[in-house]
C-alpha cells in the first residue's frame, strides 16, 4: 500500500487537468499552478527546469500567452497510468491548437510525468515531446490558417 489512496491521486489529477482546460481558455495559469507544491521541480525539456511554484508560473504564464502558443488551448489527456505504490502518473496530453478556420484538426503530442506530494499537489512534472513533431504541427497549422484567410 502506497502513501496515499488511488483516490486520493486520480482527484488531484482530476483537478490538475481541470484547472489545465480553465486555464487553456482563460490564459490565466494561477489557479493551475496551485496544483504544484512550493517548492516543486519542473523539467520542460526545451525550456529546462524550473524550481518551485512561483518560477512554474512565470514560465507557464509567459508562455502559454505568446501570440502563437495563446492558440493552443486544449489539452486533453488521451491515457495515463498510476503508480500508486510511488505517487507517480504517467499520461500522454494532446496539445490542441485552435481551429485555424477550415475545421481542421492540429495537435501533437507530449507525455508527462507527474509525482504526487499529497495535499492535493504534485512535486514534479517533466513533459516529454519530440520537438521536431511539434514543429511539423505547428507548420501545418498555420499552413491551415493562411488557407482560410484566403491569403
């Protein structure tokens, strides 16, 4: 039996995404980052790590609300797993871009790891992604986007 309930995890996951669709549409990443303990570690393996909620949130914050980024703004969790023994999750997360016009879908995929503290919180994320994927994606995207405008 680990430390804490499957429960107990799979709410505060719960939360952590539900916070994560708010937040995708708000651009206010504050109550999202509340999921993560004070001194939480953060590894984002093109921006790097970050220590503790505060520096989360000014990465987060920033960057999620740069014009092209602002754009994506779903982030639906298509599977995950719990460790329960050891606090971890493991899932994949569809970044969705915004309709470009045309109806068309654009997304890419990361998978993130997760390790629960308790208190509803976690302790650590890394988000793992093929970045040339993602470039491929984005690239369509505004490929999509220009179509639609007709320009």
């Amino acid at each position: 039996m680990g430390k804490w309930s499957r429960e107990e995890i799979e709410e505060a996951f719960q939360t952590f995404q539900d916070r994560a669709k708010v937040a995708g549409k708000s651009h206010d990443w504050t109550e999202w980052s509340e999921c993560f303990t004070e001194d939480a570690d953060y590894y984002e393996h093109h921006y790097g790590r970050m220590k503790g909620r505060a520096e989360i949130l000014a990465w987060i914050q920033s960057t999620m609300n740069e014009p092209l980024f602002a754009e994506m703004t779903a982030f639906p969790i298509d599977w995950y797993m719990i460790d329960e023994e050891r606090g971890w999750i493991m899932c994949q997360v569809a970044n969705v871009m915004d309709d470009p016009g045309d109806g068309s879908d654009h997304r890419e995929y990361n998978w993130t790891l997760l390790h629960y503290a308790g208190n509803g919180q976690f302790s650590y994320e890394e988000d793992m992604y093929n970045p040339t994927e993602f470039g491929e994606m984005v690239k369509g995207y505004l490929k999509a986007k220009k179509a639609a405008k007709g320009s």
